[in-house]
C-alpha cells in the first residue's frame, strides 16, 4: 500500500467579525491507497471541514496538505487539475448537489468537460462511452440520460450523483453523510453499490457521517472527531468494540436500535 | 371510547390520478402510542394532515375521522383550529423552520398558551420558563429570550416539543421529529419524548421511516406502503415476527447490526423475490 493523503497538524479557524472559531484543531491524518476510512462525530465536530481541506475546497489556516507526494494547500487553483481529476467528492442531499436545470447525462459528464480535469486526463476519451460506464456501474438504464433531476427518487439521484463522481476515473472518492438523507429501505441499496464499486475500482474511500453503524459497513477504519479535534482513531473493529474515549461511548450509545417493545430488553448483537 | 378513530380514510390531491391515502384505518385510545413506518410517498405524513384537518384545499378527502366520537371531517376551519395546538400538538421535522425566526422563542411558546387559555400576557412567563425547563433545555430564562437562530438544532426541537405540549393535550402527531438531528441529539429528544409523553399522559402519533427510531417510542406500529397500510400490529411482534413481504425487507435492512462491515446488506426486493419464489 502506499500513502495518497497526509496531514500534518491541520489547523482551520473561521472569523466572524470579531469572533473567531477553530472548526479543525491541530489534525493529523494519514491514508494509504486502498483505505477505506470513516470520520464520524456531530455537527460542529470539524468533520467537514477536514474533507474540504482535502478536496482542496478549502486552505488551512496552518498545517500542510500533502495528496500522492505533491503539497496541495499552497498550491494555486489553476494547478490543482490533477487533485481535482484524482479526488471526487459524494454530497449528503441528492435534491441539491445536482442542477436541476441540467440534464442526467450532461450531469454525469460535466467533470469531463472541466478544463482543469480534461488537461488531466486521456484526450480521448469519449463523452458517450463514458456515460454509458458509470451509468452501467450505479445500475441505471442509459435512457434516464436524457431526463432531468426531478424525475428521479432520492436514492436514484445518490446513484446519478455517485456515476459523476466516477465519470473521470478518480482513485479518491470523498462521501459526506451519502445516505443519510435517504429512506432506509433506499439505504441499503446505495451502501451496497458504495461497497461493491469500491472493491471493483479499487477506489480510497473516506466516509463522513454521524451514524456509526452506517460508517462501519463501509469503512476499515475509523477516526471519530469532537470539537475540532481527532480524539480517537484506529481500525473500525477496535474503535466499534473497544473505544477508548467517554465520547465515542456515547456515539455508540446514541446509536437507535429496534426495541421490540417499550421495555424490552436491547436486542444482542449478532457478535 | 376511542380517542381517535380513523376508518377508510382516503386523500386525493387535484391532478393526481393515484390517492396517495388509500382506506387507512386505525384507532388510537388515551395515552396509547402508534407509531406509522413507511418511505417517502407512502402517505404517513398526508395520513397525519388529514387527522389535523392541514391538507391544502385541493385535497379530497373521504372516510371519517373521529375525535372522542365527534366527526372532524367536514368541521369548520375555526373549530378545528381551536383542536390544534389545545387537544393536539404537533412536532415537525425541521425545527427551524417550524419556528418564527423573527420571534424570540419564549413568545412563541407563550403564544401558542395564550391563544387557547384564559391567561393574560405577563402570567405566561413563568409557565413558559417552566415548560422550557421541563423539556431538558438548561437556563430556560436565556433560552426564552433567544433567537431561534442562536440555538441548536437540538434545542430548537426541545423548544418546538415544549410549545407542543405547553397546553397539556391529549393527543402529540410527531412528524419525523428527530430525521434531521444528530444521532445524539436524538437519542436524548427520544428519551425526552418518552418521559414527557408518559408525564402528561398523551396519546402520540409517531410517523417516521426509522424503524429503530420507531420502537424507542411506540408499543404499536402501522407500515404503509403506496397509501396503503400493509401491516398492524404490537411493536414487539411486528419487529421480530413480520410477515408482509415489505416488512420483513424494512425490518431487515433496519438491522445494520446483524450484517458483518462490507457484507452485502439485505433489501427490501429480496423478501419479494423470496415471496414469488416460494
């Protein structure tokens, strides 16, 4: 394996006039090529912050940003073509990450027609074939090219926005909370997908979200982030069975599990 | 008698050729908790507007819905209202914009008191004060001269549930109140719920697509699917011994716990592939 993303003491503090509030504190993250690794905490945890200095959405206020060997953080954006190629991003809510106004396929293409990432990538490459692809690989027929956005159910548009975040081949696909806003019958169909491509594309993953138990499914290790700060990580097995913070206990607690009545007993795990 | 009383409810909206209620029937007696399951487009929340008299003008409805034996549908709007937010309370989904952002949250709760009692403004205070502090929120004086903006979104739906029960009903519909929380976050307005539904004895009308969710609070369950209810039953045997096709696929989906990290998690298709195999 090798290393595709390192941090080294990540720092990013917002001013709001006078006032001024560490989002990130001080973070230090490593990832190999392959990983697959979940970063979880509540709102205000500094979770998303941490995977938009990543994208590259966002300059730290200290620390450095290294992607595959190059400096990314102080980098100007008109050179950032090879991170933004590499690195694609999976938001929470499919009703606003995609235009309306725009068709499915050209949705689907539009990372291939960025200049910056077309520099990148194979010159070649055909706009068709490529939509016919990624739309073969989130299991949509190719005919819903032609239709727009709000024709589609919540879990077919986390399909349309998962086919653009593949269209230009990235080896990094960044989710943030990607099923948190669907119906848990629909869940379960996109975390299988998640899965499934990320073993056959042989993607690196980094899964944002709240809720543990979905983070685990599709990580191999966790990082669990309170107020700004990284406060345990380790792999997914360790922090789920033995967490070494009152916090990530508490995270675990707080996890809904079916009662199957008002005093029942919590149902045992099947570990 | 029953508290509430839903028979062959049906809703129809204008241009729409599909119902979206399809003969919903249920009862809910004093104190008693049901709560209804179903994804989005399956008519739980249309079901709940229905019962609070809500639905756009362009709603047809059909069927009957009786509360304490008195007929609600065809009521006037004016009598209705006077149900609303007396008897019945409500909680949404999305507190902040269940709220006036205009208003600090203290009014709002003692507007919603003073437009059903006899109270004069200034005696609201300090049931309001109380009311804030019997919903978990710590120093409900600050709180009661907040902006909505200034809190969180826990604490808005803290504020939200104690305007909901500020005039002690009978009856609280919930409408997904914890979806856009924290898990947390949720995991203490659920025991908030619990404690404070159990305290003042009402009925509640829990609508979410979380099952787990679903069984912290309700001892019965409705699952809805297309407008229709597919199954009914006690919490306890519908989650461990369901036996529509969809349940069984909900409540095993719901169950991230039984699958190993990566495996392939069961859906909701492989219990209906399973049903037309057998």
């Amino acid at each position: 394996m090798s290393e595709i993303y390192r941090t080294v003491g990540l720092s990013r503090t917002y001013r709001n006039g006078s006032r001024s509030v560490a989002a990130l504190v001080d973070a230090s993250v490593t990832l190999q090529a392959g990983q697959r690794l979940g970063i979880v905490g509540e709102s205000g945890s500094g979770k998303s912050t941490l995977i938009r200095l990543l994208a590259g959405l966002d300059r730290p206020t200290v620390g450095e940003v290294w992607f595959a060997g190059t400096q990314i953080d102080q980098l100007p954006e008109r050179k950032l073509g090879f991170l933004r190629a590499s690195v694609q991003m999976v938001f929470q809510d499919p009703r606003s990450s995609l235009n309306p106004r725009m068709k499915v396929g050209d949705i689907i293409t539009e990372p291939l027609r960025s200049r910056l990432v077309r520099r990148q990538l194979d010159g070649r490459i055909d706009h068709r074939s490529r939509l016919a692809e990624v739309m073969a690989d989130v299991d949509l027929p190719l005919d819903y090219a032609d239709r727009y956005p709000h024709e589609f159910s919540g879990g077919q548009r986390q399909r349309i926005a998962i086919a653009r975040a593949l269209a230009p081949k990235p080896d990094v696909l960044i989710a943030d909370e990607p099923v948190s806003a669907l119906d848990v019958s629909v869940r379960a169909h996109v975390m299988n997908l998640l899965n499934d491509l990320v073993a056959s594309h042989g993607l690196t993953l980094v899964v944002v979200g709240h809720d543990l138990m979905v983070v685990r499914h599709l990580c191999d290790s966790l990082l669990v982030m309170q107020s700004g700060r990284i406060v345990e990580s380790g792999s997914a097995d360790q922090v789920f069975h033995q967490p070494q913070t009152a916090y990530t206990r508490s995270l675990l607690a707080a996890i809904p599990r079916i009662r199957t009545g008002p005093d029942a007993p919590e149902p045992q795990s099947s570990e | 008698m029953s508290l509430l009383e839903v028979e062959g409810l049906c809703v129809d909206f204008g241009r729409r050729r599909v119902p979206a209620v399809r003969g919903v029937s249920f009862s809910l007696s004093e104190g008693e908790r049901l709560g209804i399951i179903g994804e989005s487009g399956s008519g739980k929340t249309v079901t709940a507007l229905a019962v609070m008299g809500l639905l756009p003008e362009t709603a047809r409805v059909r069927g009957s819905i009786r509360w304490r034996g008195g007929e609600l549908l065809g009521r006037a709007e004016k009598e209705l209202a006077t149900l609303r937010g007396n008897a019945v309370g409500m909680v949404f989904q999305e507190p902040m914009t269940a709220l006036d952002p205009t208003m600090k949250v203290g009014r709002q709760v003692a507007e919603v008191m003073l437009l059903h009692r006899e109270t004069a403004g200034a005696a609201a205070r300090p049931q309001v004060i109380a009311m804030l502090g019997d919903v978990g929120l710590t120093d409900p004086e600050r709180i009661a001269d907040a902006y909505p903006h200034q809190l969180s979104g826990g604490q808005r739906q803290r504020v939200i549930i104690a305007m909901a029960l500020v005039n002690g009903p009978d009856l609280v519909i919930c409408d997904e109140p914890t979806t856009a929380l924290d898990v947390t976050v949720q995991a203490t307005v659920l025991e908030l719920l619990d404690r404070v539904l159990t305290a003042e004895r009402a009925a509640c009308l829990f609508i979410s697509h979380d099952l787990a969710v679903v069984s912290q609070v309700c001892s019965q369950v409705l699952v809805m699917l297309d407008g229709e209810v597919v199954e009914a039953g006690p919490t306890s045997k519908l989650f461990t011994s369901p036996t529509h096709p969809y349940t069984r696929g909900l409540v095993a989906t719901a169950r991230l716990d039984l699958v190993n990290p990566g495996e392939r998690l069961p859906t909701v298709e492989d219990y209906y592939a399973l049903g037309a195999g057998q």
